[in-house]
C-alpha cells in the first residue's frame, strides 16, 4: 500500500491549517471586531456628546424656574457656544452618519421647528437619542442605565417627571 511521505503529510496538515485559520479570521472574527468597532465609533462619535448635552441642557432648565407642562424640555443660553439648540443641530448635521434612521427622523421634525418647538417633538428626539446611547453601550458591554434604556428619559427628566 502507497503511503503519503510524512513531509508532504506535514506540508498538508500546515497547509491546511492556515487555509483554515485564514478563512476564520476573515469570515467571522474581521466582521466581528468590525461591527464592534463601528458601533464604538457611532458612541464615540455622536451618541455621547449628544447624551452630554441632552443631559446639560436639562439641567439648564432646570435652573431657568420656568414652568412646564412637559417634563421634556431643554434649555438654551445664546452666549454658551454648546448649550444651544443650534450647537445641538450642527452636531446632528456633522455626524448624521452615525445616527439611526429613527433618530434622523426625530431630529428632522425637532430641527424643522420654526417658532417654537413642541413639546412632543422634543421628547421624541430625546428619547430616541438616549435609548440608541444605551442600546449601543449594552451592545458594547458597557454600563448602563437599565431605566433609561427601557423609558428614553435621563434621570434628572424622570425625576423632574415624577413631580408633575
């Protein structure tokens, strides 16, 4: 009976070895630590400083004592270059890339405001923006906040809910 040399047994076993490792690390772990990475720079890139000055802005209403009916409202300060609803839309425009259709939607509607913008519409983009951030820390592994993720209210507008 004929039996393969063992250095070509060998040369065949390596060889087939790399062809193996090869397509696994291309087909499955590349796409993965791709889609990980993306996700990262979508948190990175819009969803946390939209969160930020989601977060900044609330508080800054707060600090107005003006009454609403609405726990959903952001304040603006002019002379603040961030803490605007302008600074919020050019973050938006900047790096729409990132953002979800959903959150795209909301801010169209948010943006698209004229004179004053109402309070359902502002909620909606809010609660949009806070769950995708939650959604994609969770997705990452990342820490979050259970009551967030499920409502789309930050903690300092859930309180300010909880008192109307």
């Amino acid at each position: 009976m004929n039996s393969i040399p063992i250095p070509l047994l060998s040369a065949g076993v390596s060889a087939l070895i790399a062809v193996t490792t090869f397509l696994i690390l291309h087909f499955f772990i590349e796409p993965y630590k791709e889609k990980k990475r993306r996700k990262f720079d979508r948190l990175h890139n819009l969803y946390s400083p939209l969160y930020a000055l989601i977060i900044s802005r609330a508080y800054l209403f707060e600090t107005f004592n003006v009454t609403s009916k609405s726990p959903v409202v952001l304040g603006s300060i002019k002379d603040h270059e961030f803490l605007t609803k302008e600074f919020t839309d050019k973050l938006m425009f900047d790096k729409s890339a990132y953002a979800s259709t959903e959150l795209l939607d909301a801010w169209g509607k948010y943006v698209s405001s004229i004179v004053k913008t109402p309070d359902e519409v502002v909620e909606r983009f809010v609660k949009v923006a806070v769950k995708d951030y939650n959604e994609l820390k969770k997705q990452l592994g990342m820490d979050y906040d259970k009551e967030e993720y499920k409502t789309g209210l930050p903690k300092n507008i859930r309180i300010r809910a909880s008192k109307l």
